[in-house]
C-alpha cells in the first residue's frame, strides 16, 4: 500500500476510492503486472512463422526478461500469496495461468496442423511442461541468485522441442 | 506466530525465550517443515537398486505427497515470501534447495558410473530439470487445484528418463 501511494501520488482514502475493497485493489494490481511481464515474453513471438519457433522464442523471452519484471513473475508470487487469503486475486492468477496455457497449447495445434510435428504430440502436456518447468526455474534462480536453472531449463526445452516434439527432417 | 502457539500450546514469551529473534524463529520452523517434506519425497528411494529408478522414485512420491504437505512445499512457499524480508530464512531454503540438488545429481551420476546411462548426461542439467519442472508443477497445481500439471510433468520427466537418460537396451 505504501508503494502504491508513493508511485501513484494518491492518500490512502484517494487509491480507495477507485476500488470497492482491498482484495479488488491486490488483483487490478496483479492485472497491471501480469500484463506488463506477458508483454515481455510475448515479444517478437507473433513474428515468428512457425508454431514451434513461437514456443522457443518464448522461453527464450522469460529467461532474458527474468531481471526485467520487478519483484520476479507476478502468477508465481500470487499463486503463493493468494493461496489462502485473497479469492478474487487467486480467481485473476488463476485466469491468468489459463490464458497462458491456452495461447502455448494454441502454438503447439498450429505447428501441429502445419505437419511441423511428430504423431502423437499433446498440447496440453507440452503447455503445462513449459509453464511448470521455466516458473519452478525462476523459483530457483530467486534462491540462487543467478540464472543457472533458467538456462539449463531453456537448453532443455529447446532439445526436447527440436528432437521430441519437431517432425524429423 | 498464532498458529505456533496453538501447536505448542506455549505462549508468545514461551515461544521467544528458546530463539534469539523471529528471523531465527521462521528459519527453524522451515528447517522443520522442509524436513517432513524431505522424507515423504524420500520414501522408498533408498530401496530402489538403479540410480534411474531413484530418480522416478522420487518424482512419483513428490506428486503423490502433494496433499500430505500441508500448505504446499516449504521452499517454493519461502522462495517467494523470503525473497526481499527475512535473510537468515532464505539462506536456509536456499541451503536445502542446494541439498536436494546435490542429492539429484548423486543419483544420476550412480546411474552413469554403473553404466546406466547414454554418454553425455549431464547431472546438473537433470537435477536443475527436475527441481525447476515439480515445483512449477506444484505452483500451477495450487492454483488451478486439481493435480494435472503434476500428472503431466511427471509423465514427462519418466519418459524423458528412459528415452533420453538411460542407455539403450
């Protein structure tokens, strides 16, 4: 809160009054950051012709960006924070997770649909191994202080993707 | 600090006298929890003759105590919570953090000295994998409560392992 009235300039009762309740104000501030680290990862991926060069850009984007988003991702803290205390955060992180997942399962249906890829692969899992693998990452490299897990976690992810996923050339 | 009055049945000066500051307070009582998740993880591990099957081991007991730890992993939860407040709490989750990767790494090195595995397995890689890809899981499995993000990454990290891991038979 104390933040809040720093960087907006506003009194208590003046950040208040745009809100009905505290819980609505932690989740319109979780939209704000969520947008602002989504705008981040999406970067130059729409330029990208191919499903799968879409997904690789994308991991690349979230282990560059990872000093870029204030305070790390704002999913990670509030899927931790929120877990008890706030429903209406939990409800935007949780949203927030599912449109994340919706858009990779989306990349993966459009390499598949353009014969990019082998028989057999699942959006779904691909969607939930990326998400998992590059948040638990970024978890690591908080306790770490460095980005060793991010890239490790990228060189994996980028092999599975090129021998796993591709159709063979 | 209510819930651990409640537990120890002491009151808050009872609790007090046997540390020397909150700081250490929280750093002990994560020591503790960590150490409970640590053996449901671990269980039945040491039984299992391949360093591989250690490995699968470990990952199946991680998705299957998912519900027995209560409040979710320690470390993912002090990660977040610890990142900018208490140092001597994050140091000890980053000490366990280190712990359990070199515990990972032990075992897939068991696995290449026994001649498990393909050449050019890297044990920091896997470990790193497999920290980064079942917290994340569990992180996107709070949130979205249910267990399919567990269920898919473990399925993964198995498949990765026999296919990618363990020398051809």
């Amino acid at each position: 809160m104390a933040d809040l009235m720093a960087a907006t300039g506003l009194q208590k009762g003046g950040i208040y009054r745009h809100f009905s309740s505290k819980e609505e104000l932690a989740a319109e501030a979780f939209d704000y950051m969520w947008q602002a680290a989504w705008d981040a990862r999406m970067l130059h991926v729409d330029e990208r012709t191919s499903g799968l060069d879409k997904l690789k850009q994308l991991i690349a984007n979230f282990v560059e960006s990872r000093t870029l988003v204030a305070g790390g991702c704002p999913m990670l803290n509030t899927a931790i924070d929120a877990d008890d205390g706030n429903p209406v955060l939990r409800a935007h992180a949780a949203k927030a997770l599912r449109c994340w997942l919706t858009r990779l399962q989306a990349m993966v249906k459009e390499a598949v649909e353009r014969g990019e890829t082998r028989p057999g692969v699942d959006p779904k899992t691909v969607g939930a191994l990326i998400v998992a693998s590059l948040e638990g990452a970024l978890m690591m490299s908080r306790l770490e202080r460095n980005s060793d897990a991010l890239r490790r976690v990228q060189e994996h992810l980028n092999h599975h993707i090129e021998t796993q996923i591709a159709a063979p050339r």
